[in-house]
C-alpha cells in the first residue's frame, strides 16, 4: 500500500489515501474502517509522514525533480506480443521510481542486478522506440524511503541497457517455448 502511495503520489500527484489512526490493523475498528474505505489505499499515520517526506525529497532534488517536470506518467505501451507501463516519459527519456530503503549506490546496483531492473529499463525503451517514440536515456530514481528520505539519480548507460534487452529477448523465446510445448520448468 506504502509503495503505491508513493508512486500515486511522486508520480502523479495524487494523495488520495486514507490514514488509519486507530491503532492495529485488526479486530472490529479496523474491519470497520476497511469497509467504509473500500478500494482505497489506507497508510498508517508513520506511512502517510514518510509518504510526505518522499514526495518532497524527490520533488526538490536538483536532479528528480527536473526530470519529472516534464513528461507523463504511467503511460502504457503494447508493441507486437508485449506491453508495458512505464513510470515516467519525457522528451528522449524515461524514469523508473524505485523505494530501495537505500541511497548508497553500490547497494543500488547490487538490488538492481537480482531484480534485473536493467531489463525492464531495456524492455520500456525497446517499446517507446518501436512504437517511434525517440528515447535516449534511461533513469532510476531512487528513493530512500524511510530515515533521512535521501534521494539519488542513476543514468542507466548504454552497456547495461544492451545487456537488458538480450536478458529480456531470452525471457521472451523462453515463455514462448514453454507456451508451444506447455512445459513450464521454472526458473531453473
């Protein structure tokens, strides 16, 4: 819920969540507050003020803030036999917003690695430019989340997103083996 929150909000300026201040998320007080909030994202009030503090972390970093001055968010995008939906796009680039728990960049690039963020990246941009969309570069905002709400920018270089989209085409001719011969293996 947090970090839909966050994204609802840095992205879109949206706050439309609700604050639960009565206590533990169980028992009859809270079923009751779930049933008149339905849909709704509910934070407790320690979430809505780190929500707060993220927004206006990112919002007045020198790097973030200009680059999700101009754009759109959340823009959608099917391309032959895939899809996306994109964080951020602005004129020749896209954004990712990610809540790591973290600002040190070697940690950064290490969760970026297991979770093969550069593939998504590669995948976004392989989508924008298919559909003729001029995209250069390729950003991770990435947002501490909790403590100091520190905040950092990374350029994905051009190294990294080669590798993404070749990470990405495998994962592709793997799904589509396994939906020709309906064997599903796993990851192993």
């Amino acid at each position: 819920a947090f970090l839909r929150a966050v994204h609802a909000a840095v992205l879109e300026g949206v706050t439309d969540h609700v604050v639960y201040n009565g206590g533990d998320r169980k028992g009859k007080a809270w079923d009751l507050f779930q049933m008149c909030h339905p849909g709704r994202t509910i934070l407790s009030p320690r979430e809505d003020a780190r929500l707060q503090g993220v927004v206006q972390a990112v919002r007045e970093h020198e790097d973030a803030g200009p680059l999700l001055s101009m754009g759109r968010p959340e823009v959608s995008v099917t391309w032959a036999d895939y899809k996306a939906r994109i964080d951020w796009v602005g004129p020749g680039y896209i954004v990712d917003l990610k809540t790591l728990g973290t600002t040190d960049v070697g940690s950064i690039a290490r969760q970026s690695a297991i979770r093969e963020y550069h593939g998504q990246l590669a995948h976004y941009m392989d989508g924008l430019r298919t559909c003729g969309h001029i995209v250069d570069r390729a950003y991770l905002i990435v947002c501490e989340g909790d403590g100091a709400q520190d905040v950092v920018v990374l350029d994905v270089d051009d190294r990294a997103l080669d590798e993404g989209l070749k990470l990405r085409d495998r994962y592709a001719a793997t799904y589509r083996e396994c939906a020709r011969t309906g064997v599903w293996p796993g990851r192993h």
